[in-house]
C-alpha cells in the first residue's frame, strides 16, 4: 500500500467522523429543542461583570455547552466554585477537555429542569425564550433569596429585570444584551 493511498484514507476516515459528529450534534439539538450555540467569547468579560461573583459563590451554567462560561469565571474569580448541566453528548464531552485540571468545577450530564438548584447563588442561562418560562415557577420554588441570574438574549416573559446591559454587538448578531434578574 503506497503512502498516498493510506492519507487518502485516513483523511476519508476523519472527514466521516466530523461528519457524524455535525449529524448527531443536529439531532441532539432537535431532541433537546435548544441548539449548541456558545456564547462569543467576546461577551465573556461582561457576563463576569454582571454575575457579581464573590469568594465561595456557587455559580450554576444551566446549559453550560462547552463550559467556556465557567472556565473563564473561574480564572478570573478563583475563590468560586462552579457547576455545569448539560444533556447534549457532544457538548458535555468538550466541557470535560476544557474543565481538565480545574479542581472546583465540575459538569454533569444533566437535564437542568430535573435537578435541584437550590445551592446555586450564581446563574448563566443562554437558552430560549420557551426554555427562560418553563424555568421560572422552578426557580421561584428552589433558589434562596438574592440568588443572581444573568441571562443572554432571553428575558423571562412575567418577571421584571433589575437591569439590562446593551452588549454593544453588531445588527444580527447573537449575544446582543444581558438581562439581570434577582430572586
Ligand atoms: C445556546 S447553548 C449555550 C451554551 C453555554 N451556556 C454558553 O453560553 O456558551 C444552550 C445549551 O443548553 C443545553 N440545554 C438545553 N436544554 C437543556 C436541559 N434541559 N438540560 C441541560 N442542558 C440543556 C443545550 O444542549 C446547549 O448546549
């Protein structure tokens, strides 16, 4: 077998793989009903400056993707510690690579309506507008009082904001502003 032959085939190999990777990614998204989309890591400064995390906060990333979120939190903020829920496969697995080495935070496969987050004092969503309402009556339930939830894009449709912070983002792009909410 010549040398060219065998790149050949590895490279069909890998570009299968990826493939399969993007097909599954979209089904899972179809079955989860919020798609994998992180957010720009351009934004990430300001979600840090709304969560207002203190030493020994709780941060919750409902939905945390690929945890980048999280990771960045806790390099700025390390007396933190921070946890993620994820359901989709693909997401969960990249969250677990970049969380490699990072002793207080850690990542769960997930689904978040189905667990308790009455220890968080700290929350990200970036998730929809359906999502941002199912979650409410939880919320309202599990979370202490002055519980801080961020929020990227998606306002809840029956409670009001303490403040909404203009992402300064180009027309059409995602990630445009950040709603602060307090329980
Ligand atoms: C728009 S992405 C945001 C990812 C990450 N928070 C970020 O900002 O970079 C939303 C993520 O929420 C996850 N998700 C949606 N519903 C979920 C649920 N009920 N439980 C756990 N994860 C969920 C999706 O799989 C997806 O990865």
């Amino acid at each position: 077998m010549s040398f060219g032959f065998i790149a050949a085939l590895l490279t069909a190999i890998i570009v299968l793989l990826i493939n399969c990777l993007v097909v599954i990614s979209i089904l899972e998204s179809l079955l989860i009903g919020v798609p994998f989309l992180p957010v720009s890591s351009k934004v990430l400064p300001k979600i840090l400056e709304a969560l207002e995390l203190k030493q020994g906060s709780l941060f919750v990333d409902l939905g945390c993707g690929d945890c980048r979120v999280m990771e960045f939190c806790l390099k700025q903020a390390p007396g933190i510690s921070c946890l993620g829920l994820e359901r989709g496969f693909i997401p969960f697995f990249l969250a677990k690579i970049r969380l490699r080495g990072l002793k207080s935070a850690r990542v769960l496969r997930n689904d978040f309506f189905k667990y308790d987050l009455s220890g968080a004092t700290h929350i990200f969503a970036y998730l929809s507008s359906g999502s941002m309402d199912k979650l409410l009556p939880k919320l309202e339930k599990e979370l202490r009082p002055k519980t801080r939830l961020v929020s990227c894009d998606f306002a809840f449709s029956r409670k009001e904001p303490l403040k909404i912070i203009d992402l300064d983002r180009p027309k059409g792009a995602l990630c445009r502003k950040l709603l602060v909410y307090e329980f």
